[in-house]
C-alpha cells in the first residue's frame, strides 16, 4: 500500500535543474565577464603587444615613422654600459631586498606573535610605512639622507659625526642606502604575512614538541617552519617582483644617480623613453624587464612550492 506524503504549500521538491536554466544561468555569467574582459584587453593586453612591437623599432615615441631595426635595440642594450648597470643593479636590489626584508619580518612576526603587552602597538608601527606611497617615502628620505639631513645630524648629536656620510651622493654607498629604504617600508608587509601564517599554527603541536624536549631553534625549524611555507612563498614572489621594478624610491632619492649608479631598468625605461625621445629603446629594456620577472618568479615560485609538499 502506497503513503502519499503531504507537501507543504509553501515549500517546493527538489528538482534537477534543466539544461535550459543552467545555460540562462552560465548567459548571465558573462555579462558580468565581458566588460572586465573587455577593459583588461584594451587597458593591459593592446599596450603590452603594442610595446612590444615598438621594441623592434627605432621610433622616437613623437613622429609618425616608425623603422623596423629587428633585434638592435636588444644588441644595443647589452653593448650600453648604462643599461648593464642598471640591469645589474635591478638583480642586486631584488636579490638583497628579498633576503633581509623576509628575514627581518619573519623575526618581527616572532617577536610581536609572542604576549607582550606592546604587541598591539608594535604591529601597528612596523606595518604603517607601507601605507605611505613609494614616492613620498622617497622624497622623505632624500631629505634625511641629506648630507645636512636628519641622518648625519643625528649621528652627530650621539657622538658618531665621523660617520657622516654623502649617503646618496657617493656612488659606493648610494644604491645601499636606497635598499635600506625600501626594507624599511616594506618589512611591515612581510611581518604581517608571517604574523597571519603563524597565528594558523596550532598550539597543542608546539606545546607537544616542547614537552618531548624540543628546544625554541628546533621547534621553530621543525614544526613552525614547514607550516609557513605557504606564508614564504608569497613573502618571496612579492619581494623578488618588487625589487624587479623598483622605480619609485630611485627616481625619488637619485633620480638614477650620481653617474647612473643608482639607475634600474625601470627608471632607464623612464629616461630613454620619455626624455631623451628613444622610445623603441625603452621598449625593449622594458621588453627584457618584463622576461626577467616571468622567469625569476616562476622558478622561484616553483622551488618553493617543492617545499610546501
């Protein structure tokens, strides 16, 4: 004997879906698709292919010719003394900056992840330079940087004048103390990014690894460590990429000075492309800069996630 069960009036059974309703659903989809679509072609991808066509050309970024020179421009860059340099230069920041800035916010994560009572504040005084722009921490420490600034007048007030330095005018010393700046502003970043990823350890496993002994190097190396390897990867890939193409804090600072020994390659696209009217040779550093930072960020990426496995 068959039991009918009463369906309430305002409630409806469960039905699969028809073939007709999912394809409305998927149509709507896409008018919410197509105008990002649409802006993101014409605002990212034209001028990308744009650019680089234009790096094959000899064209002055003004005047209606435009040659064709092949492979010049490239032949030209690592034949120009100022272009290795900066090229040089861009590995050297993006290679330093990565190292210490990661470092030291991996340390100050520790330290303000611990119960301190100052924790609070002290997150919040590392992490404010980076709401400052680039180019106002750069016009900002230009002016401390000076050889009559804050800097060298503190050193002076606390008895270390013999340490004054010109520490953006002596081309020794100048690219240096812009990599400082920059790990200045951005170790906040970092810090916050570990904090995030050491707050998701569990405490249970690290109170267990200290009962079986395991001492604070050890516990950090073995328990913390691999669950942060998310947290390092992206800390890595956003410091390698940024000091790529650093160009804000140099312009600001040296403006690729003293003698170009400060200059990157995109403050040397800045300068070639848009005074001194060689605009198919900033394409082509910019060309060159855009293959350095899709190589060194995958295989960095993908080294690192090996240790995520």
């Amino acid at each position: 004997m068959a039991i009918n069960t009463p369906v309430d009036a305002g409630t409806t059974p469960n039905r699969p879906r028809s073939r007709k309703s999912i394809r409305g659903h998927a149509s709507s989809v896409w008018w919410f698709i197509i105008p990002a679509a649409v802006f993101y072609v014409f605002a990212v991808v034209v001028p990308s292919v744009q650019g680089g066509v234009f790096a094959f050309t000899d064209w002055d970024g003004v005047s209606p010719t435009k040659n064709w020179v092949g492979f010049d421009q490239f032949t030209k860059m690592f034949n120009d003394p100022y272009a290795v340099t900066a090229i040089k230069n861009t590995l050297l920041i993006a290679a330093v900056v990565t190292i210490v800035q990661n470092v030291l916010g991996l340390l100050i994560a520790l330290g303000v992840n611990s119960r301190i009572k100052s924790r609070k504040i002290l997150r919040t005084l590392f992490f404010a330079p980076v709401v400052i722009t680039s180019i106002a921490v750069g016009f900002l420490w230009q002016n401390l940087l000076a050889p009559e600034g804050g800097v060298n007048q503190g050193l002076e007030a606390i008895g270390l004048g013999s340490l004054r330095q010109d520490w953006l005018g002596n081309p020794d010393i100048a690219l240096w103390s812009i990599m400082i700046v920059m790990t200045w502003q951005f170790v906040g970043y970092s810090m916050v990014i570990f904090l995030a990823g050491l707050q998701s350890v569990p405490e249970e496993v690290i109170e267990a690894a200290a009962i079986d002994g395991a001492g604070p190097v050890q516990r950090f190396w073995y328990v913390v460590r691999p669950m942060l390897a998310p947290a390092i990867t992206i800390n890595v890939m956003l410091s390698i990429i940024g000091g790529l193409k650093v160009f804000d804090q140099v312009f600001a600072m040296t403006k690729g000075g003293p003698g170009g020994a400060t200059n990157t390659i995109s403050t040397l696209i800045y300068q070639n492309a848009f005074q001194l009217g060689r605009f198919g040779y900033g394409a082509a550093l910019a060309v060159v800069l855009a293959i350095f930072v899709a190589v060194v960020s995958s295989i960095q990426y993908r080294l690192l996630s090996r240790m995520e496995s």
